[in-house]
C-alpha cells in the first residue's frame, strides 16, 4: 500500500490556483521529498493532507485512509510539523509534549514513556525541565518533532524542516529524521533547498506554480540539470534567442532581460562559436558570463518546457 496517495488535488483561492491538479504517490518506508521555489504550493498541499484546508477538487489518501471522507483517521495516521510551528514558550518540553500526548488521548504512563524516549533520542532529555523560551531555533524543531511523533505515526509530515536552522541544528535534524525513517517511519518533507533534498529524500517531486513538473532521484534531476552549463551573454545590439540556437553545442536559448542564456553541452566549442558569430554579424559582445547550473535552472528548463508544450 502507499502511504500518501494523491489524484488530482486541486486548490483555488479566488480565481487563482495554488496547487493545480496534482498526482504523486509515496510509497511506504521512503522519504520523498516536495521541492520547489516560494509561493509553489507546498504548503497548501500539505494543508489538504493534513485536513487544514479542503481540497477543490481531486482526491488524497493517508494509510489508504481518504482525508475527506474519513479524514479522522487520516490524520492520526500521520505526525505533523507545520511550517514556522511553535512550541509553547512557557511550558517546559516535558509539558509541551504531556499537553500534546493529552491531545491525541494517550494514557498517562504510555504518555510518559513515550516523551522520555523521545526527547533522550532528539538530545533534549537534560533540558527537559526547562521552559522552551530559552531553547535555540535547532531545540525547538526537534522539540517539535518529538510532539509530532507522540502518538507513533506511520507517516511524518513536515513542512519545510530545515529552514531558518543554522548548519549544525540541521544537520541534526536530517540525521534524527534518516534515524526515524531506518526505524519504519516514512516522510514526507517540503523544502526549497536542493541540497537537503538530495541528502535525505530517496525521491523528489519538482513543484513550480501549483503543478509538479518532474518526480525522480535528485540525483537523477541534478545529474540532467548539470549536464548543461549555462552561458549568459549579452551584445551591442538585440538578437534572436532563434539565431543563437544554431550554434554548434547550444541546445537551448532563452531570453533574460537584455540577456540571452544559452545552455550547452560543451561549453569551450560554446564560447568559441558566439565569439565567431559575433564578429561575422559585426556585433560586440558587451558581457559574458558562464553560470554553474543551480536548481533555479532546472526549474527553469523544466517549466520553459512544460509551457512549450
Ligand atoms: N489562504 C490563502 N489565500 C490566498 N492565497 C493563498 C493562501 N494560501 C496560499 N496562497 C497562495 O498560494 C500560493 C502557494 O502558496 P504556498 O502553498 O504557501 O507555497 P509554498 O509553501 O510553496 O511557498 C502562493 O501564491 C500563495 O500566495
Ligand atoms: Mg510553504
């Protein structure tokens, strides 16, 4: 059985649509990740599945458990860390995670056992006498995590994990969060960081204006992202980006403000051939600049060729 099965879910607000027909299923035991730009629709995904707001249209699943129609059980299947999520300052993590325990109806002596596990595995044990106000940003997600997990879900659902951590509190995270999943639970995480993605997520579903536009290994996205360098060039006077695609080793051209980006497969033969082209068309070439290929430009190809289509 998958563990998230999602057909067509579809969120408007007003006229305008926040995740547009979208399908992905997560298969049980992995961690997939949703990767994509602000303003994508992450969030607004996670709120459907987590029963915060209704979709529109299509239909989602939790533990084959649909989030509508028996949207109860959907949600204590899974544990859930909202996006910019706080603990309560005041209470101490012990009581934060007895206040949590409570909520999910779990008996006292169950409860107990479950938070000192907890927080000895998150590293917040010695402090769990101490109200979270004076915990780091690192303490308070992982504090978070314990009371997401409280109640021992099969599915982890956690929006943006890492954001906003410092190095070491989220290296930490994505460790507690790989131990989690090696222990059965699986994942599913949003980020906009292609890097944590690839550290952690067996697979990734790209996420650009409300539609997934691809779902692989990252390894697999970034591998066919960095096959193309990306040469950025701008001339003394305006020229087709259609021109410029005749160039030997150029695959794509696009326009950028005054400037064209080129990718390419070799990016010497590349540079040569437009110096060439520049000097037969008695043109000067005003900047020249060869970029790293960043997740920015796989968004950005893989959507230029979603709208081509
Ligand atoms: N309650 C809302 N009302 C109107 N627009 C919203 C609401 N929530 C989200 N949006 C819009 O939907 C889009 C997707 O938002 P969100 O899912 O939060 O993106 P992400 O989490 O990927 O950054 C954004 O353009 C956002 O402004
Ligand atoms: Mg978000």
């Amino acid at each position: 059985m998958d563990a998230i099965q999602v057909n067509d879910l579809t969120k408007r607000y007003g006229g305008f649509k926040a995740v547009d027909h979208i399908s992905f299923s997560v298969v049980e035991g992995e961690i997939f990740g949703f990767l994509g730009p602000n303003g994508s629709g992450k969030s607004t995904t996670i709120r459907m599945l987590t029963g915060i707001v209704k979709p529109d249209e299509g239909t989602a699943a939790i533990m084959g458990h649909d989030i509508v129609k028996d949207s109860i059980r959907a949600r204590e299947s899974i544990g859930f860390v909202p996006e910019m999520a706080n603990a309560y300052v005041e209470l101490t993590a012990w009581r934060n995670l007895m206040f949590m325990g409570d909520l999910y109806g779990i008996p006292r002596s169950e409860r107990e056992r479950r938070a000192s596990d907890l927080l000895k595995r998150f590293g917040l044990y010695e402090r769990r006498d101490n109200q979270v106000r004076g915990f780091s940003k690192g303490m308070r997600q992982r504090l978070l995590l314990c009371m997401a997990l409280i109640n021992d879900p099969p599915v982890l659902i956690l929006d943006e994990p890492t954001s906003g951590l410092d190095v070491e509190s989220s290296r930490l995270i994505k460790e507690v969060i790989r131990e989690l999943n090696r222990a059965g639970t699986t994942v599913f995480l949003t980020t906009h960081n292609i890097e944590d993605a690839s550290q952690l997520c067996e697979r990734v579903a790209i996420i650009n204006r409300g539609v997934i536009i691809a779902v692989d290994r990252p390894e697999a996205l970034r591998q066919a992202g960095s096959a193309l360098y990306c040469i950025e060039v701008s001339f003394s006077r305006s020229v087709d980006e259609r021109e410029l695609s005749d160039i030997p080793s150029v695959r794509e051209v696009m326009k950028f403000g005054d400037k064209l980006r080129l990718y390419v497969d070799d990016i010497d033969m590349a540079i040569t051939s437009i110096v060439d082209y520049a000097r037969i068309h008695n043109m000067k070439i005003l900047a020249l600049t060869t970029l790293a290929p960043s997740l920015e430009d796989i968004f950005v190809r893989l959507t230029h060729k979603t709208g081509a289509e």
